[in-house]
C-alpha cells in the first residue's frame, strides 16, 4: 500500500513501544493477556450481570459529577471519587451486591478515558448503555485463584465459575476482566511473567507492503491473498439490516433481528483476527527484522463527504475504498507484529511511505509516471517492471531512516 500525500507520513517519531521490561537479572518482563469463555450457570449469569450494572452504575454517577463541576469551574480528582465512593454505597445498598474492586475499577476506568481524551487518543467519554459494554474487572491478585486443572476460576461474589480451558495460562495474574459479548461472558486473565532474551534463529530480513488487493506483499516474494470478511458476508448482513428496519422497534422480533445482525458481526471479526494472527506469526517467526510503512490508517480511511460550504467529490467510491481498507486490518497487523518480533527476539522497523512505489529498484529514478496504473510499475529510465507492491517492498527495506 503505497501513500503519496502528507497525511500518509507519520507524525509520531518513535514506531516501536517495548513491550518487555528488563530487569536487574538481565531477564524480561512479559506482560500477556489470556482470554476464555465462561461457562456460569443461570445463578451465576445474573450475578454477573448484576456487578456489571453496578459498575457502569458508579461510572455514570462520577461522569455526571465530572461534568457538573466542570461546569462551574471546579476540578473533581480520582482520589476525591474514591472518597465519595463510600458515601455512594451507603446511600444506595444494593451497590454492595458488585465486589467492591470492580467499583474501584470503574472509576479508574473513567480517570483512563479522561486521560485519553485530553491527549487526544480518544472521544470525550460518553455513558454506557446498558447491555453494551457490560464488564466488571477483579484486580487483588489474593482474590484470584485459577484451578487451570478442574477448568475453573473463582470470582468474587460469585464463586467458581468454568471456563473452556483452550491453553496454559503462563505468568503470575495481575486482574481478571469479565464482560458479555454477543450473549457469551468472557473472562480476560492479564499475567506477569519473567522470561529469557530470545535469539531469533532466522537472520533474515524482510520488507512488507500492505494493500487492498492483496493482504500483504513480501520482498522475497511471498504474499497473502486478501480474505475480506466483511464483504464477502455484506449481502448477508444487508438483508439482515433490512429484516430489522421492518420490525417494531424494542419489539421481541426486533431484538432477536438485532441479536442476529451482531452475532454476524462478531464472526466477522473472528476470523478478521484468525487471519491477521497466522499471518503475523508466520511473518515473525521467519524473519528478523521487518520494514513496514509507517502509514496513518485513519488519514487513509478519512471519509471524502466534505462540508455543505465545500462537498466532497466521488464520496461513493472513497467509502468503499475505506471500507476494504478497515476489513484488511493493517494497523492491526503492524500492532502485532510490533510485539510479537519482539517476543521472538526480532524488530520491527517503521519507515516514511513516501514514494516507496514510485523509486525504481534497479536505477533509483522516482517519477510518479513510473507507476500509472494501481498494480504494475514500469520505469520510465530503464524500463524495469514489476508489481508494484513488490517494489514498495524493496524500497521500503533499502531505506535507512526508521521513523
């Protein structure tokens, strides 16, 4: 995938965030998270549903006071929340029914969303609505005690809860994170561990272009045919967005349509991730160091609408093109392999998008009438041609300037 606008390049100098933090002992610090289904009984299924409630019940009352003093001028801290927490549970009794960590958590997920807002990764936080985002986080590790042998885990409050027990669970746990996605909890185990720097056995190295028309495209070569989830299953999901607009709306036929459209979606995002995991173990596995472009994936999937002053032009077109842009997943790809290198003892590299299609491999002339069509590139010097994912890959690997 190749950009040749400003808003391609990216502002941020240092691509690479060390997953891994050393330690005296010359080991490495492994932060991993471990996700299961849960597989509670209907006792159980309310109680957590109760807890969630209870936590986004705290969240909204402290957002509703963040606003309010904000309003008049006046600054209201995490510390000072905590404080009012106790007087929220003894005014509201039913607030002891959540263990009181999850209530903790709630507002030290508020305190996160703030932060983010005002260092602009995120929106302003907004209230959650019931039955979105239900979720509730256990962080004393003396609260948690996984029995990966008889496939269970207590949760406070509940008791032991099984789980489907897909893999080993390695490390010491940090916080347990319960929450309902598409009718099924889930159960979300962070651990802390120390290993051993890792050798990559591989000693090669390998630039990497990303596009529409393929999923990824090596330089020695190799590359993944796009799967496209979403618009392989689009005619599936319209007419089950039809199907909806003819119900009543908070009608029982209405929720199961409803239930339908995000259980489609939900598969359609399971095997986006089952594609970008393989492919990005494989590329991690085999290679050293990777040379990726450094692209600003929400410059690329902008919407072209424009303003009523000043309207965009060929919208239709642009939202498709970011359609297929999203359902490829390239930034999802590049944040796994950014870690992944790293826990097999590679690097990814990160380098300026600029021309990297445009630059003839063979006699390094740049000329956008090297690359007049979206898949072949021909020089206009010396006349070499190939695919031009190919040669964003050779330049992408020949530069020496990591951003």
């Amino acid at each position: 995938m190749d950009m040749h606008c400003k808003d391609a390049v990216s502002t941020v100098p240092n691509v690479l965030e060390m997953r891994h933090r050393p330690n005296h002992n010359g080991s490495l610090e492994r932060r991993q998270a471990f996700q299961f289904e849960l597989l509670p009984n209907g006792k159980q299924q309310r109680q957590m549903s109760r807890s969630a409630g209870c936590a986004r019940y705290v969240y909204h009352k402290a957002l509703a006071l963040k606003q309010e003093r904000y309003q008049k001028k006046e600054k209201l801290t995490r510390f000072q929340l905590d404080k009012l927490l106790v007087q929220w549970k003894q005014e509201t009794p039913w607030l002891a029914e959540a263990p009181c960590h999850a209530l903790q958590q709630a507002l030290l997920d508020l305190d996160r969303a703030y932060t983010n807002f005002f260092q602009k990764r995120a929106q302003f936080p907004k209230f959650h609505k019931k039955g979105m985002r239900d979720s509730f986080r256990e962080s004393d590790p003396k609260c948690i005690k996984l029995d990966q042998v008889n496939r269970r885990i207590p949760l406070p409050k509940i008791g032991w809860v099984r789980y489907r027990n897909s893999r080993e669970v390695l490390g010491e746990i940090r916080s347990v994170t319960v929450r309902l996605a598409v009718g099924k909890w889930l159960v979300s185990i962070r651990t802390l561990r120390e290993v051993e720097p890792r050798l990559q056995p591989a000693r090669s190295s390998v630039g990497l272009d990303g596009g529409v028309a393929r999923f990824y495209t090596l330089s020695d070569g190799e590359y993944q045919e796009p799967l496209q989830p979403l618009r392989r299953l689009l005619p599936k999901l319209a007419k089950l967005q039809r199907r909806l607009a003819r119900r009543k709306k908070f009608s029982s036929n209405g929720k199961k349509a409803k239930a339908k459209i995000a259980k489609l979606h939900s598969k359609i995002a399971h095997i986006r991730k089952d594609v970008v995991h393989q492919s990005s173990n494989d590329i991690s596995k085999n290679h050293t160091v990777v040379f990726i472009e450094d692209l600003q994936v929400k410059n690329m999937s902008a919407s072209a609408k424009g303003r009523k002053a000043k309207p965009g032009k060929q919208v239709r077109p642009k939202s498709g093109l970011n359609r297929s842009i999203l359902d490829a997943s390239p930034f999802e790809l590049r944040r796994q392999l950014e870690y992944k290198t790293q826990w097999k003892g590679g690097l990814l590299v990160a380098v300026s998008p600029q021309n990297t299609s445009r630059k003839c491999p063979e006699c390094r002339h740049t000329a956008a009438q090297n690359r007049k069509t979206q898949s072949n590139f021909v020089c206009v010097e010396c006349g070499f041609s190939a695919p031009a994912d190919w040669v964003g890959t050779i330049t992408s690997k020949r530069r020496d300037s990591p951003r």
